[in-house]
C-alpha cells in the first residue's frame, strides 16, 4: 500500500463539508466588504520568495519546497499567498483598476516543518490582500474582515494583538539598539540568531529557540523608536477598533515572520488547542510591491489556516451547521422499477432537488438503510400500484410521516416540504 506523504492530509467526504461551510462563510463575508476572489499558481520562480520573503527567515532558509524543473528553472511551491498576488498585481498590471483593489484566495501553501496539530507541510489558507489605501482604515477594514468572520463562524475564544513595527526610516535606529542589545548577550544567543543580528536583527525577535525568546523578551520594544508618522498610524489605528468594538492589546513582541511587513501587523491567537497559537495573522506591507518590481503601493492584508480554524471550531465545541446530502431518495419496489426510479431523479434534479436512487438492485428494506445512511429526509416509492394511480407516497424519514402526490407534480410538493421544514 502507498500512504499518504507525512505532513499532509486528506479531506474526508465524511469532513469536507466542514471546509465548504467555511468557505462559504469567507465568501459570504468578503462578497460584504467588496472583496474579489483571485487564484495564482501552486509553485512560483523560487526568486519570488527570495526577493519578498526575505534570505534570513525560517521559511526560505528551512521550510520551503523548492527543486529544478526540467527546464533548469527553480521553481518553489508557494510557501504563502501573499507575494504571489504581488506578482500577479504587478505582471496583469491590476494598478489600471480602480485603487483600492481588494482581492481575496483560498490557496494550498507548503512548508517542510515539524507536523503538529493544525499544522501541515500542504495546509490551506484563506487570504485577503488590500492594494492602494495607505491609510489605517483599511488596517482596520481588514481587521475587522477577519473578526466578523471568525466571530460568525464561532469562534469567541480569540485575543487580537496588535503592534508597529514601523518603517523603514524608523526601523534604522531599532535596529541599532536590536544589534546593540544582541552584542551585549551574544555568547548566550543560538547561531542563528548571531547571524540574524548582523543581517536583520528585527528577525532575533522572531526565533523559536526557547533560551533566545527568554533572552528577547528583555530587548528594546520598536514602540519606542517608531517615528511620528508611524506613530499617529497606530494610534488611528486603536481609535478605529475601539469605536468599533472590537477588543485587542498592543503587544510589541509581535513582529511577523516575513521580511515585507511595515507599519502594522496583527495576530489573533488563541490557546484553545494548547499552547497560544496564532490562527490569523497579517499587517501592511507597503514595499512588497516594489521588490517584485511594480510602482510604490500600500498594501495591507492577512492569511489564516483553514485546518487550524476547523481544530479550533470543534476544540471549543462550536457546531457545524448540519450537513444536508441528499433531500431525497427514490426507491423501487423491485428492479423492474428502477428505470422509472432513474427518470424522477434525474426529473428532480433538474428542479433543484438533490436527490438519488440505488442502481444496486438492493432489497426494499436494503434501500431504506441505504436512504438513511445519506441522511435522506424523504423517501419515495415506485411500484407496480404508484405507476397504475400516478401518485406516489412520500414518507419523511425523521417522523415516518407520509403524504400522497401526484408522480407530474413531485418536484413541486418536495419543494413545499423542505421549504415548510427549512
């Protein structure tokens, strides 16, 4: 037998449902904000992720897939969706569109790490990305996309951190104190962050290493060397929250793991699946656009995993919405009815009413297991005395209930039932 590669899953019949009733939702919600759906590639020139992501962090220097084609060409499959809505905004030139562009994924995205709960080498991710609003409603604006979704989708025990981490002006000086404060403890510090602290120090804050996080915890904030105007973007930033009530902390240890964040960032973490995790997470990145060689454009946006939000619905006992299969299934008294069976399924269909038949040549009483195995809600019967009446019964599996109707006039009555039971 061939399993599965490690670190990848398969999404179940018995589960996807659970992912369409999410995406569903995101849909629902993003069609609300006037966010419009776009889809890139599954792999991406490896230079892509170089030039935005950055050389010194964990996801390009341990965790992506990357191999050369047969064309000589390296190619990484996406370790994220954000630069490749960069490229793709930059190569079709969508900075013709009307400004604010806002755009929305579902995308696979890989990376070779440790497998945990919620956490795959192929998981999923839904993202929204905003181009061309520099100001902080739209941080705003896509903060509270991402609370109205995780709030109608269940989701209550979440905690919204936010932070600056300036610009690139401002950021100069931290990084001197960063350097500076990393000199003064490096004989304590793990490799790594040793050759962070020379490169881009502001990734020291974001090592995993638990002796260096200790070690961290104790260095200069970025609060206090943002500048004026980096400033007053954090504090709009906070007055639009609060007005909109939407509740959340500032918290300086956050910096993101990506090289292209400027100015805000933001996670919403939980601790319901253990240890705090972070379940969304994003911010702005105003030079993303320029390093993949487009004009200066603000952006803003963020990534959630979808497997991570589906652990956390159902560790903190939330429901799914009840799955509805199948509203119907007809069955035959015996297989000299079956065809009939077959033209009233395909005849409901066509109304809009999912229904099935068994083309096994199961018993009666087989096909009446069978219905309630699909979470049939009625059943219909087709035999020798339906066809001499042209009516047919239909019996509502829940109650046993049963109607009689006429065979030309079943699509209509279904619809009436399961429209008086919605």
């Amino acid at each position: 037998m061939i399993n599965i590669p490690r670190g990848t899953k398969d999404v179940l019949p018995s589960e996807s449902y659970k992912w369409q009733q999410a995406e569903a939702l995101a849909r629902k919600i993003c069609a609300l904000y006037n966010v419009r759906e776009i889809r890139t590639p599954a792999f991406e020139h490896t230079e892509l992720f170089l030039r935005s992501i950055g050389d010194d962090t964990d996801v390009v220097g341990k965790e992506m897939y990357t191999f050369t084609d047969k064309g000589g060409r390296s190619i990484t499959l996406k370790p994220e969706g954000t630069a490749p809505v960069a490229r793709s905004y930059v190569e079709n030139a969508l900075e013709s569109e009307a400004l604010p562009l806002k755009m929305f994924y579902f995308s696979p995205v890989f990376r070779y790490e440790r497998p945990a709960a919620g956490r795959l080498r192929e998981h999923h991710q839904f993202g929204v990305e905003f181009y061309g609003g520099a100001g902080p409603e739209y941080d705003f604006e896509v903060i509270s996309l991402a609370y109205d979704f995780l709030t109608q989708f269940g989701i209550s025990s979440l905690s919204l951190r936010i932070n600056s981490i300036g610009c690139p002006n401002c950021r100069a000086e931290y990084n001197k104190a960063l350097r500076a404060f990393g000199e003064a403890h490096k004989n304590e510090l793990c490799e790594t962050c040793g050759v962070r602290m020379q490169n881009n120090p502001l990734r020291m804050l974001d090592c995993k290493v638990p002796q260096c996080k200790q070690i961290m915890a104790g260095a200069p904030t970025i609060l206090d060397y943002i500048c004026d105007d980096c400033a007053r973007h954090l504090e709009r930033l906070k007055q639009l929250l609060t007005a909109a009530e939407i509740p959340f902390a500032v918290d300086s240890s956050i910096v993101r793991g990506l090289d292209y964040y400027t100015k805000t960032v933001f996670e919403f973490v939980t601790d319901a699946l253990g240890a705090q995790g972070t379940v969304c997470g994003g911010g702005r990145y105003d030079h993303l656009v320029e390093s993949v060689g487009g004009k200066p454009t603000p952006c803003v946006g963020f990534g959630m995993g979808l497997e991570r939000l589906i652990l956390l619905k159902e560790a903190i006992g939330s429901p799914f919405a009840p799955h509805k299969r199948v509203n119907v299934m007809l069955i035959s008294q015996s297989p000299a009815y079956a065809d009939d069976c077959i033209r009233l399924t395909m005849q409901l269909r066509k109304h809009g009413v999912r229904a099935d038949c068994d083309n096994t040549g199961r018993s009666l009483k087989a096909q009446f297991k069978f219905a309630d195995k699909q979470c049939a809600e009625y059943a219909v019967v087709i035999g020798e005395s339906e066809k001499a009446s042209g009516t047919v019964s239909v019996k509502r599996l829940a109650d046993g209930e049963t109607q009689t109707c006429a065979i030309d006039k079943l699509p209509e009555f279904l619809g009436n039932c399961m429209q008086t039971n919605a």
